[in-house]
C-alpha cells in the first residue's frame, strides 16, 4: 500500500520527530510513504480565528498537494478534523479530500486491521484524548487499543481524560490565564496515576502540556504516540 504523509505544520516546525516517528511505523507495517512537498498547513487557525477568505488559499493548496492518493495520513486529530469537517464548506473539490484523510490510529486500526504494531516501550504511559479526536473524529478506543498492545507498556486510566487541556489553539493566546489553569488540572491529574509518560495523538496538545512541564522540571514527559508506536527491542525510541 502506498499513503501519503500529511505531516502538518506543527509537526513539521516544532515536533520533526513524530513525522519520523510515523514514517518508520507504517514502513515497519509494509507501507510505503510519499511525502508532498507542495503541503503547508491545512489553514485550521486561519479558520478558526475567523480568516475564512485567507483560509481558501490553503485548503486549495492542501487539496492540490494530496491529489491522486487514496490514502492521506495525518499524525494528528485536529487536521485531520479540519480537513474532514471544515473543508467541504470551501467547495466540492475540497470536500473530496476529506474521505481519504486518515488520522493516524484511525488507519491503522480501520485500514490496515492492526492494533499489535511490534512496538516495545517499557514505562507507566498515561492517555489524554484531545478534544478534536475525542468529539469530531470519535477516535474512541482506537488509541488505547493500540497503546495497551505494546509490549513493555503499562497503561494507565487518566482521570478526567475528557476534559480539554486548554490549549484550543487560538484560545491559549486570547485567553492564557484560563488555558494555563485547565493545562495545570490536566497536568495534576496526569501526575496522580504515577506515570513517566502523558502520551497524546496531538502535538499541539502536547506543545501545551510539555511546555507546562519542562517549565515546572517535572519528570513527567509529554509524548506522542507516533513516537510510542515507533519503538521496539531492537529500535528503541529516545
């Protein structure tokens, strides 16, 4: 099988190491892996803070850049919702890209037909849903199913997994002080079950959260599961 890999902005500017991440996955998995060069990002914080006309651009770059693919991977619930759910709105040829947009777990599980991936990662890891994976994708227990088939791995329950963390994109800058104080309740929870590791499927989540973490030099390490996935005995991830 051939996929292409939408790797978004995000990951490409601040979290290079979930694009390799997922690349070294699928190819684990007998997938081989185009990256176009023309994608930038899906437009989404254009969108949602309301730039709808500067949006346009983007979606139509984005849906030039995946043509002919029947299969778009994207190691992220949030573009992956945007592409779905807001596309459509900016004509037919966009709404066509969004039934051929996979966020990560979600191809696996319902493409490929795996959950047991190979992976080895022997820690406590802790699983926070994002809000757009959670709500307009319905990820459901995908994620979990996979986390809970590595080996080495203990998962435990997050308490309050489905409340937001308060990043929000947008939100986080308009509104810093109620971001950081649902950040710090994630967080708080995240510390009570004893885990090393808060993994998440979305960078952008966790930009807020490690950036929490790494500001209060606690152990705990914000992850993606792309990342998690990725290592095995032979290959450990870092």
């Amino acid at each position: 099988m051939r996929v292409a890999l939408f790797v978004t902005c995000v990951n490409d500017a601040v979290f290079p190491s979930t694009g390799v991440a997922t690349v070294r996955l699928l190819e684990r998995l007998g997938v081989e892996v185009d990256f176009p060069a023309a994608q930038t990002c899906c437009g989404q914080p254009q969108f949602n803070t309301g730039y709808r006309e500067e949006t346009g651009p983007l979606v139509r770059r984005t849906v030039r850049a995946f043509e002919g693919y029947e299969h778009v991977v994207v190691p992220s619930g949030s573009c992956a919702a945007m592409v779905r759910h807001h596309y459509p709105s900016f004509g037919a040829d966009a709404a066509g890209l969004g039934p051929r947009v996979y966020e990560l777990t979600e191809f696996l599980v319902d493409v490929l037909g795996v959950t047991d991936v190979g992976a080895y990662f022997p820690h406590r890891v802790t699983y926070h849903p994002s809000c757009h994976g959670l709500r307009l994708l319905g990820l459901g227990e995908r994620p979990r199913r996979l986390l809970e088939a590595v080996k080495g791995l203990e998962l435990v329950e997050l308490p309050g997994a489905e409340e937001c963390c308060g990043f929000g994109g947008t939100f986080a800058v308009k509104n810093p002080d109620v971001s950081a104080a649902m950040g710090a309740d994630k967080i708080t929870n995240a510390q009570s079950t004893g885990a090393a590791v808060l993994c998440g499927a979305d960078n952008s989540c966790l930009l807020h959260l490690g950036g929490m973490l790494r500001r209060r030099e606690d152990p705990l390490r914000a992850l993606h599961l792309a990342e998690i996935l990725a290592s095995t005995e032979e290959e450990p991830w870092r």
